[in-house]
C-alpha cells in the first residue's frame, strides 16, 4: 500500500516520451556512447484547481478479487539457514557466496514483471513529477530577494534548481521502465505562499516519497527495476536532509530511515485525508502544548493551554536567518526538539467519499470501523496510542505522542512521522505493514516530530 500522498489536482493534456521511452530496456554495451534525452516536461504552468468533469471513477479491479490477505507465522524455511558465518553450500565461483537473487549471470532485463511492480513504479513515478513541478514552482514563484528574506543565497537557488534535474531524470528512468502507458504529469495546488513555506513544504514531500519506495521496493518482483529505484531514492533521501537544513532543523535525527509502508492492490486505496491541527512549527518553534488540548466541534480549529504553549524558540540561525556570510545552518546539536511523549496531538479526519486525484477521478473509502487508535509509524517500529475522539459521531480528537526507543538512546518518535488513525492495534512490522489497510480510517498525516 502506499497511501495517497500526492497533491494531484488535474492531468495536463499529452506530453510527448522522450525517444528513448521503452525502446531498450536492456543495458547497452560500455562502448555505446548514445546520450538518452530526458522525458519532456513544461517548465511553467498553472497551478488551480480542477474544476472540469471526472474522467473515470474508482481504481482499477482486476477480473477476480480476494477475500483478503492475513497475518500468518514465518514462510516455510525462513528461520532454516544457521547464520553461523561458515559457508553451506557449493561456491558458485571463486570468492563468490551461493545464494541472492538475480545473481546466475542471466542478462538483467530492466522493466516491470508484475501487476504490482507496475503500479508501485507508477506511483513512484506520480511522486517524481510533482517534486519536479515543485522544485520549478517554487523558483518561478519567488524572487532572489524573497529566498534571500528567509536566509537562503543564489547558490541555494541553484541547488534547487539541481534538484529538479534530477528528478527529470529519475521521472525519464521510469518511464523508460514503464513504456508507452507510463503517467503523464499532473497540475498541482500548493497550500505555500512565503519560501519559508515552500521549503517547509519540499521538506515533507520529500519524505513522502523517500518514505513509500523504501517502503515497495523490497517487495518488487523486478530486481534490476529495484536496483535503478534504490539510485534515484537516496538522492531524494538527501534532498529530503537539505530542505531539512533550509529549515534549521537537524538534517537526519534518526537511526534508521523510516519505511511508510508497501502497495498491496491493484491502483492505490484513497484513504480519507487526516489533518494534524497543532502540528510543531519548524520556524516559530512551537510544539504545541504541554497542557490539556480544547477544539472547536464547528471550527475544528484547535486553542491550546497550559505551560508549554510557545514555550519553544528555534534560534534565529536555525530558524533558516543567516548570520554569517556562510548561509543557513548547516547542522547543530544545540536545536530542542520540537515535540515531545506525552503531547497531546489535536486531529481531524475526513469521512469517506470525497473526489480526490487526477481529474477527481478516485473516491476515498475505507473498510474500517471506528476509530480506536493513531498508529506511529517510526523507524523500526509501528505502534499504537489511543485515540480520544470527541463524540461519537465527531471527527476530532486527539492522542498522545508516544514515548518508545528502539534501541537504548535513540528515540523512536523523532524527525518526520507517519500517523494514521485505525480501529484496532495489530501486531505489524515495517515489511508487511500493508496488512494495516482494512483497519485504516484516515491517513497518513506527516507528523513534523523533530
């Protein structure tokens, strides 16, 4: 499963491949020095909202559907091998192991094997044409003097600029994997309307598409296509660590990077959207409060009381204000974090219906019952905090933030989070986290930790 993510608002009209698009899915040899053009894109375009007719309705169903897929015990053999350190079984060559995948010399064939390798590079492919309409949206719409407001230089400028180079190129990748019916790019609504915002924005996006591919491509029955992902995913790890640097905030908080989750149906589940109403502020600071939380029932706007309330202040070097000839924070041990266990998290959800995606043309649903809990995705971890809703027929509620460390000294609740709310608490791990979506009411929100 990945969840929606993408801010998908309308489909341009055709954009044309690149030559290159499925005409040679296989490597060439090292004496080719033919130059792939990347896949075409518009530099500049509107950025409102759809308002036409949709298109088509729902996602895609294939001829039969299951009743499901449930949680069972490990698969046959899997705890067989003896991890020992000594070698078991006949060397295929000298200094070679035996075993892995995709390792018997077979010429690697780079393209989708699977109805589930399909989509998920499609999905990954949506994420690359919005972080490249991004990357170019932000630099149209502000000037040298407004990045120059928020702390960042001309050289900051260009390498967002880089930026949307490289996703050019990682959106050319797969649609070279993907052929002829790989997606067009959409237009998109962006909720910025300052650099602080955009930056702030990029930051969470990135995530997002970081975060879901980490998620997929271990389940990918196409390898090579995994091993291309896997090139074009860690620069966008670290694209995702410098708009986190533009912000102030530590570049990389955590120990092990966060995996959302995987895709597990034919044309991604629309789940409806959940909001974060008292989420910390990378730029004021604000975590919030350490107090009790009170909400609107009509406005569904939080107020927030108690002694922690803008008790937090970012430094102004870490607020993304430049100091120095030196530009922005490069990384600090001295930044507070910016939420902490035992806060109170304000929240409001959707109900299931609403017309969201390209066109308008998905629906979201959910096959939950009622909400019980927020599940934290984290790291290594997923687990469970109740959810206090309002009333029984409320959308708002809210939860505390949990207090847990994977591994002594490193907690788990810290950088940007996954949070969904669910009706009940099954026992999951990162690599079959999909089994989460009958249980799913609302989400993901990214839950800015620290």
């Amino acid at each position: 499963m990945i969840w929606n993510c993408l801010l998908v608002v309308s489909v341009l009209g055709s954009l044309p491949f690149s030559s290159a698009v499925a005409a040679d899915l296989v490597p060439r040899q090292p004496n080719d020095t033919m130059v792939e053009p990347t896949r075409s894109h518009p530099t500049s375009q509107a950025h409102t909202p759809f308002t036409g007719t949709p298109s088509t309705t729902g996602v895609l169903t294939a001829s039969s559907i299951g009743s499901g897929i449930s949680s069972s015990g490990p698969a046959a053999g899997a705890t067989n091998y003896p991890s020992d350190g000594q070698l078991h079984n006949a060397q295929p060559a000298a200094y070679v192991p035996a075993g892995g995948v995709g390792t018997n010399g077979s010429e690697p064939v780079y393209n989708a094997k699977s109805d589930f390798d399909y989509e998920s590079l499609a999905l990954a492919l949506y994420q690359e044409w919005i972080e490249l309409d991004l990357f170019q949206d932000g630099l149209n719409r502000f000037s040298d003097s407004d990045f120059a407001a928020a702390g960042l230089t001309s050289d900051d400028r260009d390498l967002i600029a880089f930026m949307a180079q490289q996703e050019a190129g990682h959106a050319t990748m797969l649609s070279n994997i993907l052929g002829a019916e790989a997606p067009q790019q959409c237009s998109y609504i962006y909720p910025y309307n300052n650099v602080r915002e955009f930056v702030d924005f990029c930051q969470k996006l990135t995530r997002f598409g970081e975060s879901g591919v980490y998620g997929f491509i271990a389940h990918l029955d196409s390898r090579e296509a995994a091993t291309l992902l896997t090139q074009s995913i860690t620069t966008e790890a670290r694209q995702q660590m410098i708009f986190r640097q533009f912000e102030g905030l530590f570049p990389m908080p955590v120990w092990f990077e966060l995996m959302s989750c995987k895709p597990d149906a034919a044309d991604w589940q629309n789940f409806p959207a959940l909001s974060i109403l008292n989420q910390p502020n990378p730029f004021t600071g604000s975590n919030g409060t350490s107090g009790n939380i009170s909400m609107n029932g009509t406005s569904g706007r939080n107020q927030t009381t108690g002694p922690g309330v803008n008790s937090l202040r970012i430094p102004k070097k870490a607020q993304g204000i430049s100091n120095s000839s030196c530009g922005v924070l490069a990384s600090s041990s001295q930044l507070a974090s910016l939420s902490f266990p035992g806060r109170q998290v304000a929240l409001k959800w959707e109900t299931p219906g609403k017309a969201v995606g390209p066109n308008n043309s998905y629906v979201t649903s959910t096959q939950a019952s009622s909400p019980k809990y927020v599940v934290w995705v984290s790291q290594l971890n997923i687990t469970y905090t109740p959810l206090r809703v309002l009333s029984s027929n409320s959308t708002l509620g809210y939860t505390s933030q949990p207090d847990l460390q994977t591994y002594q000294g490193d907690p788990a609740i810290n950088g940007t989070m996954f949070i969904a709310i669910t009706d009940d608490d099954p026992f999951l791990t990162p690599f079959n986290f999909s089994l989460i979506n009958p249980h799913v009411v609302a989400g993901p929100a990214l839950y800015q930790a620290g």
